[in-house]
C-alpha cells in the first residue's frame, strides 16, 4: 500500500475495526445514513466452524484495494440493518447488503484540490454470484444486476458525462442499499458475489483523453447450516 493511501484509509479503518469488535455486522453502519445502516444487535456468539473462508463474514464487511495505473479502486461491502448478524446468515430466507465503488488519485495527496486530480467516471457496473455446495449440487445465482450506475446509484443527482458518473473522490462515489440475496439450497456453504465495473480514466489532470478498463473483484460469503430462515428484523422499502 502506497503512502498516499495509508494516508486515505487509517481512521477509516481503526473505526471499522472497532465497530466490528463492538457490533459484529457493519463497520460502517454510523458512516451512511440511517435508511439502510444502523444501530444493530451484537451478533450472537458462535462455535460453528465458518463453513467457507470469508473476510465479509468474519468482519462484518468487505474492503478491498485495486491498484490501476495510481488510482485506487475501492470496493466496500457491509450488511444492512435488515440482517446484520453475518454469522447468522442461513440458507433459508432474503439476506440484505450494500455496497459502494470508488476511485482515488493515489497521485495526488487527500487534500489537493480536485482539478488536479484524475477523473474516473463509471459507465456499467454488474454483479453475478454462484453458490458453493458441500456436496457438488447445482450451482444458483441468487443475486444479479446489469446495470448503467447513473441510472441506479443512491444519489439521485450524481455528476455525469458521457463517459458515466464520476467516482473520483471526493466529488463521487456509486453507491447501492438493500441488494437483496435470495434463498439458495440447504446444501449451500457460501456465495461468490463476482463485480464488474467499467470505468473510464482520465490520462492526466485536464486531459481530454480517456481510456477504458474493467475493475474486477470477488466477494466470499460464508452461509451457515441451519434450518432455520436468516432472521430478517426490517424489510428495506427499497430492497430489489
């Protein structure tokens, strides 16, 4: 990791870690607004093995870092209030998270002004999953989305051009609540959720040049044996 991004990401981080201490679900309940994140109750203690390894189960979210050409791609991941309990999620029953993608110049320092910064605009972004079975069965895809991110993303006015909205920080960042996870077989021990985002890069602060990349990340979702549904404490009225 580069000076510039342990610069980006450290309080960030402590908090994160100290939410998931405290809370067991979303680090970033207290960082959204509290439509979709919010106070929650501690996850129950477990002595169940986690039946598939995965950093979003045992956290409480997901961040991960792609390094392209100086820019930083960040991919952020974490359960809503709906089914906080990640240790509880079961093959029965709706399971709820949100996620946000966003770009950071890596170049340039957290407070440089924006002009001189890289723009990064996001055109198309798709999500597909696939369950991993403990004996071999079918595979399921119990989420997707193919989606243009202006027309989609929670902010309902974000900056846009022709190349898509613009996911540069601090002036943008695309942002879904509520992506609901259907319910898979009970064979089920966990759920790659697979993300595809087409971007457009800036060559250079000012440039009129762009040039596309597709950003690609794989999240592990553990799913614990029970025959009981995940327990669901609020429906999202903007679930899909």
């Amino acid at each position: 990791m580069s000076r510039t991004r342990s610069r980006l990401f450290p309080a960030v981080a402590s908090l994160a870690t100290v939410a998931a201490l405290l809370s067991g679900c979303s680090a970033f309940d207290g960082l959204t607004s509290s439509n979709d994140p919010a106070e929650s109750p501690a996850a129950s203690p477990t002595a169940v093995e986690t039946p598939y390894d995965s950093q979003f189960t045992r956290d409480g979210t997901f961040q991960s870092h792609i390094d392209v050409n100086g820019l930083d791609f960040v991919y952020t991941l974490y359960p809503t209030k709906s089914t906080p309990r990640t240790n509880e999620w079961y093959p029965k029953g709706n399971k709820f998270f949100s996620f946000t993608f966003q770009a950071y110049d890596l170049d340039r320092s957290l407070r440089d002004k924006f002009a001189t910064k890289r723009k990064v605009y996001l055109d198309h972004i798709t999500v597909t999953s696939e369950t991993k079975t403990t004996d071999g069965g079918a595979v399921q895809h119990p989420y997707e989305l193919d989606a243009v991110a202006k027309k989609v993303t929670f902010d309902p006015e974000p900056v846009t051009t022709e190349y898509g909205m613009i996911i540069t920080s601090p002036k943008g960042a695309f942002e879904l609540r509520n992506q609901k996870i259907k319910p898979v077989s009970m064979d089920t021990k966990g759920i790659d959720l697979l993300f595809t985002a087409t971007v457009w890069i800036q060559e250079s602060p000012g440039s009129s040049k762009f040039y596309k990349k597709v950003i690609r990340q794989k999240v592990p979702i553990a799913i614990f044996a029970s025959e009981k549904p995940t327990e669901v404490q609020s429906i999202p009225v903007d679930a899909n």
